[in-house]
C-alpha cells in the first residue's frame, strides 16, 4: 500500500482523489450527526474530521480545497467547544459541501 501523501502527480488520478475526499466528507458528516444528537463524543468527532484534512491530498490537486477546509473545521471545533452549536454547525455544512462540491467536479473530468 502507498501512502496517499507519497503518490506523485502522474498517479493522482481522479477515483484517488475522488476516494481521499469522500473519506474527508464522511469524517466530516460523521462529526456534523454527532453535533446534531448532542453526543458526547462530538468534539472527538470534529477532531476526526479536523485530522482528516491535515496534509496534502493525493498529487497535490486538491491543496486548495484543503487550505480552505482546515481553518472551517479547526473554527467549528472551537465553537462547539465553547457552546456556540449555530456557528460551529455552518462552518461543518460549509466544509462538507465545499468537499462535495469538489467531488463532483472530479468526477465530472
């Protein structure tokens, strides 16, 4: 097995890239259902999320959407932490259909 961060640009190729992001969206969703139930483990939840978008994607591609999610997860976990549910909620749906917009668009090319 390759380690999704090895994988050079020429292998990066869209079902890898499509695959690496619907892992991302399901931590995400996971984290998001875990708010909405008031679980107790919903900030382990985030925390899951917010560690599926540390590093690079594979080849790189997706480095953009990348930036753009770790600063709205790493936000909705600190306003979950402090009990503000209605900003930590819209940076989650914010990241997750950012994600799956991107998803769409791989699997379109």
């Amino acid at each position: 097995m390759v380690p999704v961060r090895k994988v050079g640009e020429e292998r990066a190729t869209a079902g890898l890239r499509a695959g690496h992001l619907l892992r991302i969206t399901g931590y995400v969703e996971t984290a998001t259902i875990a708010m909405w139930t008031a679980s107790p483990r919903a900030l382990v939840m985030i925390g899951m999320a917010e560690a599926s978008v540390r590093g690079e994607g594979p080849g790189g591609k997706d480095e953009d959407l990348l930036e753009r999610l770790r600063p709205l997860v790493g936000e909705a976990c600190e306003y979950y932490a402090d009990g503000n549910f209605p900003a930590a909620m819209a940076r989650m749906r914010v990241a997750q259909d950012l994600v799956d917009l991107r998803i769409v668009a791989i699997a379109g090319e």
